[in-house]
C-alpha cells in the first residue's frame, strides 16, 4: 500500500529551488548595487569638499598678497604713471636717496644693493602682467625703497625671503604642472623653482576694476562694477585699478563622474583704492 507523507514533509522541488536562488540573486545584486552607489557617492562628496577646500585655500593665499600690491611706506619704490607722465623724476630720486641711504662713500646701503630709489620704470601692478589669466604684484615689504633685487642677501639686513615676497606673478600654468596635470595655478618669486597653488585646475580669471572716479567708473556711483577692458591700454590704467575679481574653477574625475567647483572672490588693493 502507498503511504501518503504530510505536505509539510516534503522537500522542496528543482522548480522551487530554481525560483528561490532567482529571487536572492535578485534581491543580493539590488544590494550589492545601492552599497556601490553608496560608496560612489560617499567618494564623489568627499572628493568635491576637498577641490572646493584647496579652491578656497588658494583663493585665501592668493588674497593676502595681492591686497598689499603696491605697499610702500618710504613713498619711493614704485614710479606712477600719471595720465601723461611718470614720477620718478630727478626731484624724487635725489630726495629718496637722501632719506633711505646712511653715512659713507658711497653709502653702506647703496653699496650692497639697498637704499633707494629704485623706482624708475617699477610698477605695482605692470600693465603687460596684469591679463585675465596672469597678475603681477609687487609690494616694498622691507622699507628701503626698493623692490627685490638684492645684491647680497647674506651680508644684508633684508633676508632672502623679502625678495621673494616684493614680486609676485601669479598664473594660469599648463608648463610648471606635474605629471598628469594639464593646468595648475603657480607662483613665481624669482628667487627658485615656481611654486603650485593649486592644481587640477580648469580656469582662473582675473577680472580688474578701477578705483573710484577713474576710467570706466568715472561719474559712476559706488560700488562701480565696470570692468577694465583687456589687455590694458597703458600703465596709467594698471595704476589706477581699485578692485579684483578673482575666479578659480577646479575640475577632476572621480569615479568615471566630473567634479567641478568654482570659487569667486574679490580683493580690494589697500594702497590702490
């Protein structure tokens, strides 16, 4: 006689079983799917506070120098151009050099490459440097009416550092990038190898405005937002600028996904405006 067993005795058929491995499959690789997505996510976030963080560190770098452009406490480093004429003419040279140098034939100063002037043809910001994608600035840090150049860092009382920290060119490089970089912010001081700002870098923009009542501003209340057209006309215009707009957009790849984050600011010149 054939014995019947209870349903819930019997074992699972190769169609059940089938079905079941179909159903985990599918639930595990929607699993799988979301903790990848996830992951990617999380990367991508961290990725794009990071470039925005280095963005901002290099704005923050960029904005203390390029607001002491032009610092000049003996008023006799620089040679400003007026509309017509320059002033760094025999009157101020004889003038600066009395103030600046000390006792001595020829003075210990002038002989060792310090005293003043040495303004002739010097500029805050020169015109022919001061592009969309290049700024040049140039500040008398130490006081002695000169801007760089030291003959002797070692036996003068300036020390090196002030002559990397009077001239500054900041640029849009794709020449001074790593490997593997194709455009980077540098920093160039003249005294050795450029330094990097920022890399990973997919533009920078320098953006100049003029001080109050001058050129595009003149009769214009105020906040003046009339920009200076490029490439400057003259070095009156370069000497005239009150305000910069500085615009630095970063852009990587993380996760076969483009990160992108551009930071804006604005520096107002202390000895400028």
């Amino acid at each position: 006689m054939r014995r019947w067993l209870p349903r819930d005795e019997r074992g699972l058929s190769l169609a059940e079983l089938v079905v079941t491995l179909a159903i985990f499959a599918v639930v595990m690789v929607g699993l799988v799917t979301t903790w990848g997505k996830a992951q990617e996510a999380y990367f991508v976030g961290s990725e794009s506070a990071e470039v925005q963080q280095n963005v901002r560190a290099a704005i923050d770098f960029m904005v203390r120098e390029i607001r002491s452009a032009g610092r000049d406490a003996t008023v006799c480093a620089f040679d400003y151009a007026t509309a017509s004429t320059l002033d760094c003419d025999g009157t101020k040279v004889t003038n600066c050099t009395a103030r600046l140098t000390g006792s001595g034939t020829p003075p210990w100063e002038t002989a060792n490459g310090l005293g003043g002037p040495g303004c002739t043809g010097v500029y805050a910001i020169p015109f022919g440097q001061a592009t969309a994608t290049t700024l040049r600035i140039r500040s008398d840090r130490n006081h002695n009416g000169r801007i760089g150049g030291l003959a002797n860092a070692i036996t003068s009382p300036a020390s090196a550092a002030d002559r990397g920290e009077e001239d500054v060119l900041y640029a849009l490089s794709t020449s001074n990038c790593p490997s593997g970089v194709p455009q980077c912010i540098t920093r160039d001081d003249g005294t050795g190898p450029v330094a990097m700002v920022a890399v990973d870098i997919n533009g920078l923009t320098f953006t100049y405005y003029p001080r109050s009542n001058f050129g595009p501003c003149a009769g214009v209340p105020n906040p003046c937002n009339n920009a200076f057209a490029l490439p400057f006309g003259s070095q009156s215009q370069a000497d005239n600028v009150g305000r910069i707009r500085i615009s630095i957009q970063a852009q990587q790849v993380v996760a076969g996904q483009t990160v992108s984050r551009t930071l804006v600011t604005e520096v107002t010149l202390r000895n400028r405006s």
